[in-house]
C-alpha cells in the first residue's frame, strides 16, 4: 500500500508524513471507488513538507463550513416563517422543500472538503462545554499570602 500525500499528490516514504482520520466521508469516497472498480487502496497522509500549507487548507474548509452551515440555517428559517408570518397557510411540502435547500447548500461545503489529521480536534471538539465556561468565569480562591516576618528593633 503505497503512502500518498493528499496535498502534493506524490509518494511519501514509510515513516514520513502525518496520516489522515479515516472518518465517514473518506470511507464512503473509499466505497463508491471500490463498487466502481477504480480503488488505489493508498494510505492517506500529509507530508512534513506541505502540513503548513495543509493547515491552511483546513482552516479555510472549517470557515467556509460554518459559512455555509449558517446560511443554510438563515435560509431555511425564511423560507418556512416567512409565508407563515406573512400570512400564508401552512405547507408541509414548503417546509420539506425548504430542508432539502438547506442540505444543499449546507453540502456544498463538501467540495472543498480537507480532512482532518490522526489524532487531531476538530473545531466542534475543540468548543467549550457550559461547565468550562463556568470554571473559566467563576472567581479563582485567592492565593495565600506568605506571613511576613516581624523586625526585630
């Protein structure tokens, strides 16, 4: 199994390079490439010599996702209250046909997908729960002071 680099496209050697997660959408790429006879079966990785420009691709998918993620909830919020606070009746198919817009435009993200390294978080595993953001706030107990030593006249 050859080891690939998913920025250059060139061969990396054993030991060199940082593999890729094998998360759901590398697998169902994988799978659709099998059923199609067309499999390389390569080990995913990023080689030291491109991860500075690696980090800077996944930084813009991460942007660009949460971009697109947020339209499509603004989109799909004006297109089922819209008619309904204006005055229209309610429609189920609208409403269905409203989802079906915001998965498309929220999937459009996928086309610049750039998936994230071996043991790497993600920005969703990166974010704070409530509890940290309590103990971040909460007031720290106050560092005791040293007793000081009396002069002696």
């Amino acid at each position: 199994m050859a080891r690939m680099c998913i920025v250059s496209r060139e061969q990396v050697e054993p030991g060199e390079g940082t593999p890729i997660k094998e998360d759901a959408i590398i697998r169902t790429i994988r799978n659709i490439k099998e059923k199609l006879g067309i499999l390389q079966n390569n080990k995913l990785v990023v080689s030291d010599e491109k991860l500075e420009e690696y980090k800077k691709k996944r930084s813009k998918f991460e942007k660009m996702a949460v971009i697109h993620i947020t339209v499509a909830a603004i989109l799909v919020l004006l297109l089922v209250l819209g008619p309904i606070l204006l005055g229209a009746p309610f429609n189920i198919v609208s409403i269905f046909f409203a989802l079906l817009l915001g998965l498309m435009v929220a999937a459009l993200a996928l086309l610049s997908y750039v998936p994230a390294l071996q043991g790497e978080e993600g920005a969703a595993a990166k974010a704070s729960t409530a509890n940290d953001v309590v103990k971040r706030l909460s007031p720290r107990s106050s560092p005791k002071k040293p007793k000081r030593k009396k002069k002696k006249k």
